[in-house]
C-alpha cells in the first residue's frame, strides 16, 4: 500500500524532475542547490527541513537521500546518513523539584521547550545531569546565529566513503546553551517523540562553539514528553567527522513527586474491577497506532492549540498516515475530535474529555488513559491473558478481536496489523509497572 503524497513529496518530484537532480547526483555525488531554485515550487523553510528520516519526501527515502544546508542560501543533496537513532531510554526516573520561591513555572503547565529548559536549569536537573554546581550554572547564548566557516566529512551509504563538505555562514539555532565552571553545553530541545535526530542538530552548533571557547563543548538533546524529561548526552570522537559521534549517558528526570508518579499492579486491578460494563466500539477505524506514548504525545501537542493534518507531517515526527492512524486511536478514546476547514482539510482538537486527562497529575493520567484503554472488550480481555508480564500471543489476540464485532476490521490482513496496536498498548501498561534499580 503506497502512502498518500504531501505537497513536499509533490513540489519535490517536479523539482528532482525539472532539474535532473538523480542523474546529476549520480554524476557528481552530490548536487548543491539554492534556496532560489527550491522556491519555485515551495517555500525552502517548508521544503528543506526534516528533523527526522520520516518526515523526508518520499523521493529522497527510496532513493536514500538527505539534504543539508551549507550556506545561507544553499543545501547540498546527496546520500548522507545524516540522521541519528535515539538508544533506548532507561526506566529509572529522577525526582527534582522547583524552589519554593518559583511563582511563573509550574509543573503542570510546560507548554514549549523553552519552558521544560528552564524549568530543568531552576529545579537543578541541569545540575545533576552535567555534574556542576547549580549555582555556577548559567544560560548564556540561544537563537538563530550565522555558522562561520568550517569543514567536515560524511558518511555516503551507497559508496561507504566519506564525502567533504563546506560550510559558509550557514544559519544554525541553539534552544540553550548553559554554561559552567567546566563546561558549555548546548541543547537541542524537542516536546514531541521521535526514533531518531538529525545529527545537523547537534554537530553544527558544536562546530561553531567548539572554537570559540576553551572549555569543553558538550552536545545534549532533551526530550519532554508525559511529564518526563529525558537527557541524552553525546560526544564527537573526531570533530570534523559528523557521523563520530556516540552516547555519554543518559538521564530520565520528574518535578512530579515519587507518590505521584509510582503506579503498581494494584492499581491497574483496582481499575478492572471496577469495570463491569464495556462501551460499545465506536464508528471509528479500529487503532492502529502501536506505539501508545505517542497517542499522549500527539494530544501533549495538541495542548498547544488545534493543529492540521499537514502541519503534522511537516513538523513532527508523524508522516501523513501515522497522523491519521493516531488521531483516530485518539478519537478511538475520546481524547481527540476533528473537524474540517475549507477545502476539507482535518483539523485535529483536544476533546473536553482530553483537556481534562491532560491537565491531571502523571499517575492520574496515565490511569485515567489504562481505565479508557480497558474499557475497550478486547483490550480488556487481552490484558486479563497476561501472565508474568507476557502479552498474549497474535494469534490470541486475533481470536479476542473476531469475536469483538470492531468496526471496519474485516481481512485477515487487518486484523493482523491491529493486534499489533493491542500488544503495544498492553505493554505500554505493564511498562509503567517497571522501574530500573
């Protein structure tokens, strides 16, 4: 089944088309192109950035492709594996709190990434996770600033060599940069979930950096999501190697109390038994939207204001299809409502239902989401299956889902890729029962 196109997919195979651009890469190895040129068919902020391998145009996926800017007006089109796969998180979270003297930050109420930084600086993560003193921790410079000039090598995937690139006062954006006695760390900061970065993210500012000062340099991606802050630092073995780099460590951190946040087996079968009534599936397409943290992340987002199907695709890490799949599990929940604007276009909107379940301390909300998950006949009785945190085998699963009536579940093949979405979900519930020592 081929994914529906947007219009990057659209404006980029008439570009590729026009300009000969595969032939030319075959040729030369790389073809620089100019924003000029990109505007023909769309704007070069919408056409050339992808914070991840899945918001790329589909021309660039099948034929390996990235894109990476080298100039104010200019990017450079080749095979690069410019992107990079996030290790898997630990478990284990850390409790810090905000000083009592804190009046504009609230832990219920991190709306940006700026706010999750400086609510991470205030509350002393920062501290703990650079391993300097809180007190000589400082914010210094953040924004968009020209690059200077630099050179680096990176990997080409189908020659297995490295291809030389030039970088002349291209643009570059820091989230923050906070600065210790032993260090300057810059961060890339991102509220939504996603599998992988572009390493572009990272490596530029650090170029930049790495020269000006004398002190250490050190790159940092944070993610806040769910009311969790996760940290990975990274290092550049070779600084003028892009693809060098490799994981430090990694930290999860709360300002949401260990009572708060401890969920146990006793509380998930307080909520079965107190379940005596399913709610009839609704005339909505049967989820299949594996991955539940992303479900509450797509309504995390949503928080911020009603947000189109397009807008999506082009800024977070949801291609076209994976937007509808989950703004259904959504809708499937009632957490999510759509509308449509003129030309038919969806729009996606918190429920009343979702405002309130997004608005309530952690635990509450991740047991208000298992209450509405297993309100649901078949991922009821596929949960009551577990045993010793095992999920049910597909073919069980299938057999609960034939015997569910769900609504547009009819080929074997479907019901296949559904019961995916009921052990992704199950999981994520035994998940939340889990703790690293």
């Amino acid at each position: 089944m081929s994914k529906p196109k947007t219009k990057n997919d659209i404006a980029w195979e008439k570009l590729f088309e026009k300009y000969h651009v595969l032939d030319r890469i075959e040729k030369n190895g790389s073809l620089s192109i100019s924003a000029k040129t990109i505007k023909e068919f769309r704007e070069p902020r919408l056409m050339a950035k992808f914070d991840h391998r899945i918001n790329l145009p589909q021309i660039f996926e099948k034929n390996r492709l990235a894109i990476l800017p080298i100039s104010r007006g200019d990017y450079v089109i080749s095979h690069f594996d410019a992107y990079h796969t996030f290790e898997n998180a630990k478990n284990s979270i850390q409790y810090f709190r905000l000083p009592d003297y804190i009046q504009s930050l609230s832990a219920n109420n991190i709306s940006s990434e700026t706010v999750a930084l400086n609510c991470a600086l205030a509350s002393g993560m920062l501290s703990d996770f650079l391993e300097e003193e809180q007190t000589t921790l400082l914010p210094t410079v953040c924004g968009r600033m020209g690059s200077g000039a630099f050179s680096f090598k990176i990997l080409n995937k189908m020659e297995s060599q490295f291809t030389n690139i030039n970088v002349h006062n291209s643009q570059i954006e820091i989230d923050a940069a906070i600065e210790g006695i032993e260090s300057l760390t810059l961060f890339e900061a991102k509220n939504d979930i996603s599998d992988d970065f572009l390493i572009r993210q990272l490596y530029y500012p650090y170029r930049v950096w790495k020269d000006r000062v004398i002190k250490k340099v050190r790159p940092v991606f944070m993610m806040y999501t769910n009311g969790v802050f996760r940290f990975y630092e990274y290092k550049f073995t070779d600084s003028e190697c892009y693809n060098s780099l490799y994981l430090v460590k990694q930290k999860n951190y709360t300002l949401e109390t260990p009572i708060d946040t401890n969920i146990e087996l006793p509380d998930l079968m307080e909520i079965l038994d107190q379940i005596t009534d399913y709610v009839p599936e609704p005339k909505i397409p049967f989820p299949q939207a594996d991955v539940f943290e992303r479900v509450i992340n797509l309504c995390e987002l949503l928080q911020e204001g009603d947000i189109s199907r397009q807008k999506v695709t082009d800024q977070y890490a949801f291609d076209i299809r994976q937007a509808n799949y989950y703004s259904d599990a959504g809708r499937y929940l009632g957490l999510i409502d759509k509308y449509y604007e003129s030309g038919r276009k969806p729009v996606y909107t918190l429920s009343e239902f979702g405002k309130q379940v997004m608005n309530m301390p952690y635990k509450k909300r991740q047991l208000t989401l298992c209450r509405q998950i297993l309100q649901h006949k078949v991922f009821n009785q596929a949960f009551r299956l577990c045993e010793s945190g095992d999920v049910p085998n597909k073919p069980t699963i299938i057999q609960l889902m034939k015997q569910g009536s769900l609504y547009g579940v009819k080929a074997e093949e479907t019901f296949l890729r559904r019961s995916s979405t009921i052990s992704g979900w199950i999981n994520w519930m035994i998940k939340l029962l889990q703790k690293d020592e």
